[in-house]
C-alpha cells in the first residue's frame, strides 16, 4: 500500500505502534546461537598443521610434547577424488588420521580436501565416499570434523581457482552429500586472505558466468577495488564456520626478506586494512564473522615465514621474527578481545619451498615450534592466558588403530583401500604422503637394490647350473 493513502495515526495509537514495534524487535532480535563445536564463554581454540612427511616426521603427540599442552584441533589433507593409497611410494590414501588417534587425546580432525585435478573430476558419489569417511571417525573414532573443501578458491595456484560458479556448485554439492551421511560434519569455508587481491591474476580466462560474480565493481578488469570473498560465498545455508588463509611473508615485494612484521599486522589484515600500505582491503571479519553471529571464525591456517635463504643479509633472528608472529598472530589477548568471533587458530607448522614474488625458490620455515626461543615464549604465553584457550582431554587411543602408519586395509565402513602386493623384506615405511613434496624413503630404495641383486643372483645360478648340464 503506497505510504501517501495510509491513515494517519493518533497519537495515542502511534504509541501503541512504537511499543509494539519495539515488542516485536526484541523478538525478532537474532539469538546468537554458538556455531557447531565452539568453545564456551570467550575460548579460543588452537589448531596445529604438521608435517608428517620424511625428513620431519612430525606427529600430534611430539607437538604436544613440545608445547605442553593437549592442542584441539589438527590438520590432515586428502585429494578428492581419493587416490587408492600406494603400498609402494606411500602415495595417495586417505589422511593419516590415526597420527590424531595416537595423540592420546579427544582433539578434532580438520580435515582438508583438495579437489586437485579440478572440480570437474569430482562425482557426487566420491562426496558420499567422503562423509562415509567422516561418518567413521565422529561414530567409530569419537572425533569432531571439520572438513574444509576446495580451499583458497580463489587462487589460481590451485587448479580449481578462480571458478566462483563451479566452486559454489560444487561445494553445494559437498555440503548436501557429505551431511546426507555425516550431519554432524562441520564445514569450513575458508578463502585466501583478501591481502594483494587479485594476485596478479585477471579475468582473461574467465567465463561469462564468472565474470559477471568476480567483476563486483563492473569496471571490466579484475582489480584490488572488487570484493575479494563474497564472490565465492555458497550461502549461509551450507557454511558452519568460516576461515581465511593469513600470513606474513616479509615486507620487501618479493617477500624473501627476514623482517620482524609489524606491530597489529594480522588484525588490520582481517579488518579490512592491507598492513603493507595501508589501503582498504575486503573486510573478511566484519563481512563474515561479525555479521554471521550464528557462524565462528578462525585462522585456517597460518604463521610467518622465515627465509633460509636469506639468513645473511638480516639480522633478524628466527627467534625474533617467529616471536613476533606469536605475540601478535596467536596469543594477542587484545587482539581475541577486539574480534571475539575468532575462535580458532589454526597455526602452519611446515617448513617448505614456495615460489617467491621474484619466481625465486624461496625456503621458508613457518614453524613456532623449532625455535627453543620462540617455543618457550609460546608456551610461557599460553601458560599466562590461563583458559583463555581451550586444550584437548587426554583419552586412550582405541585398540583398533595401528602404529605402524599405513591405512587401516578397510574402514568400518567396508570400503576396501586397494593396497599394491610388493616384495619386501622389511618392515612398511612409516611416514605419510605429504602433499607439500615428495617423500623419498631410503628403506624403499635399499629393497629395490635387493631385489635386484636377487634376481641377477637367481639368473647368474640358473645359468652356470645350465652350463654344467
Ligand atoms: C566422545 O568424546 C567426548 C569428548 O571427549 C566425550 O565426552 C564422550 O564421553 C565420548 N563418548 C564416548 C562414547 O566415548
Ligand atoms: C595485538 O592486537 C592489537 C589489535 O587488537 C594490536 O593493536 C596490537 O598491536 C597487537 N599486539 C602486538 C604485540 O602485535
Ligand atoms: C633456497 O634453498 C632451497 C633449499 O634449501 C633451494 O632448493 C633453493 O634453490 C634455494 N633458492 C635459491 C634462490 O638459492
Ligand atoms: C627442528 O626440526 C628438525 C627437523 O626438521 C629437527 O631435527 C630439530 O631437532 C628441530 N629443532 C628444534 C630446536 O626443535
């Protein structure tokens, strides 16, 4: 009804109206419901990535060890479509999740999922495949999941970046097949940081369908001015909690320099203001977590890198820039208060090689808990921050998992995980897949050389038994 042909109110009534109007506000007013495994009161929850692989071998029991306390949440990664798990190279398989079953505690799986060869590869029956796997670990295993699909969507140092439609498409996908097994699976959308948006990338590739999501300022290019998330957004319908990507890799442009970051650097990132220069970036805190109260937030993952490469012209320690990273990135009391919808940080303990700006193999060690200096610090500051951070409780690991690394043959589920038959004369390698490089394993090799050496053995007798006949 057009407002001109209204009656007008009295101004008794016009009363009655207010209150009712603010009766039905207060009604209306959204309960803030806590996301799925959000910690009570104000706790935050500490997540940790490691890296299982040859050469670190690094397992959630060992961090605990380290820092001394029973971290919640850790980080696995698997491909989808899942690679049947090579019985040879330690390849493919699923995520060694029993490294988390032999931690000894009730800590959270998140569980990565990589649609590595394209969403296109992916069928609705290898996302059925996946909750049947999920299923596993809450009923057989006892574990909260978090699954965090087709990470950094927009990136396209990923083979899926940068499709907004197809990733949404897929991931409502996702969503519908993996909570039609598992409902309790809390699903993670977790975008890169809006920081340097777009990357160098542009829309030259792009479909029309894409264009018209990823062009938010209609100017015709992608440019630092569009809005680096929302175009990726699935709806508040399939998302339960939401994740970004946060790093600092140094303040020169080609980000191989060792500099101690700078004081507030990760809450000016997630608030809307790029550290570097100051310019206005996608606000990731206020458009997802501040205005979601029904969805928790967190550092997906994580850290500051130190370069190894370039250890000479600084003299900047390790101890220094990781330290840094600490007081301002993980235990800021005043940073969790500032943004009280951060409810878990999720922190990169990887040493690894990425290209740098200048296409540089550039070696950069994000871990906090290879330096004596900045581990103590860690610990001292969550020690100081009482229970402001929420820890796993110790519990046995169940009977049924092996130490002896490899994947269980089948899962309770009755998926069989096809094992390749070798000839071996030792024991299986222990260390995992990793998907950050390769693994070379020295057992392996030697078994091959044996082999070998078998079988020129087994030809050279046959023959000189064959000479003397
Ligand atoms: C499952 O784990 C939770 C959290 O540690 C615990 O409270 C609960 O007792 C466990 N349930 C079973 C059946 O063991
Ligand atoms: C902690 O975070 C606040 C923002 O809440 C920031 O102003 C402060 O500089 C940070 N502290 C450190 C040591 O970086
Ligand atoms: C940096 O170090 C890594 C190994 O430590 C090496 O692979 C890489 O080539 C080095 N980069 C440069 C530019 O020297
Ligand atoms: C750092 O990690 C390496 C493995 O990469 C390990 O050999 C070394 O002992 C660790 N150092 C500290 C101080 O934890």
């Amino acid at each position: 009804m057009p407002a001109a042909s209204r009656p007008r109110r009295s101004v008794k009534s016009t009363a009655r109206f207010v209150a009712g109007a603010a009766a039905l506000l207060a009604i209306a007013t959204p309960v803030v419901q806590a996301a799925m495994f959000e910690p009570p009161g104000d706790q935050v929850l500490f997540g940790m990535w490691f890296d299982p692989a040859d050469g670190y071998n690094d397992r959630p029991l060992d961090i605990n060890a380290r820092i001394d306390q029973n971290v919640a949440v850790f980080q696995i990664a698997q491909e989808i479509p899942l690679p049947a798990y090579n019985w040879v190279t330690g390849a493919g398989g699923p995520a060694p999740e029993n490294t988390i079953e032999l931690s000894r505690t009730d800590a959270a799986v998140f569980l990565t999922v990589y649609p590595g060869g394209g969403f296109d590869t992916v069928t609705t029956a290898d996302f059925t495949q996946l909750g049947q796997q999920i299923l596993d670990y809450q009923t057989t295993l006892n574990r909260t999941v978090f699954l965090r699909y087709a990470p950094e969507m927009q990136g396209l140092w990923n083979a899926y970046g940068q499709q907004p439609t197809a990733f949404i498409a897929s991931w409502r996908e996702c969503y519908t097949a993996v909570k039609a097994v598992a409902p309790d699976t809390i699903m993670v959308w977790a975008p890169n940081t809006p920081q340097g948006y777009p990357y160098g990338q542009s829309l030259s590739a792009s479909s029309t369908a894409d264009i018209a999501l990823l062009d938010t300022n209609n100017n015709g290019e992608l440019d630092a001015d569009d809005d680096s998330l929302a175009p990726y957004y699935p709806g508040d319908d399939v998302v339960d909690w939401i994740g970004v990507s946060i790093y600092y890799k140094g303040t020169d442009s080609a980000q191989t320099e060792n500099n101690v970051q700078p004081e507030g650097y990760c809450a000016q990132a997630i608030n809307g203001v790029n550290p570097s220069d100051g310019a206005t970036i996608t606000n990731w805190y206020a458009n997802y977590c501040e205005a979601k109260p029904d969805k928790a937030c967190m550092f997906a993952e994580s850290g500051a890198a130190y370069h190894l490469n370039n250890t000479a012209a600084t003299t900047v320690t390790r101890s220094q820039l990781q330290q840094g990273w600490i007081s301002d990135c993980i235990t800021n009391i005043s940073m969790l208060d500032e943004f009280p919808r951060l409810r878990l940080i999720m922190h990169f303990e990887y040493e690894k090689v990425e290209t740098a700006n200048d296409n540089s193999q550039d070696m950069r060690d994000f871990r906090v808990t290879n330096d004596t200096a900045a581990l103590a610090q860690l610990k001292a500051d969550f020690a100081s921050a009482g229970d402001r951070f929420s820890w796993a409780q110790s519990r046995a690991p169940p009977t049924s998992i092996s130490s002896a690394g490899a994947p269980a043959a089948t899962n309770s589920e009755g998926s069989t995980v096809v094992q390749a038959i070798t000839a071996t004369t030792r024991a299986r390698p222990t260390t995992f897949p990793s998907l950050f490089g390769t693994t070379s394993d020295g057992t392996q090799r030697a078994e091959f050389i044996e082999l070998g050496i078998m079988i020129v053995a087994g030809i050279g007798g046959a023959l000189a038994v064959m000479k003397t006949l």
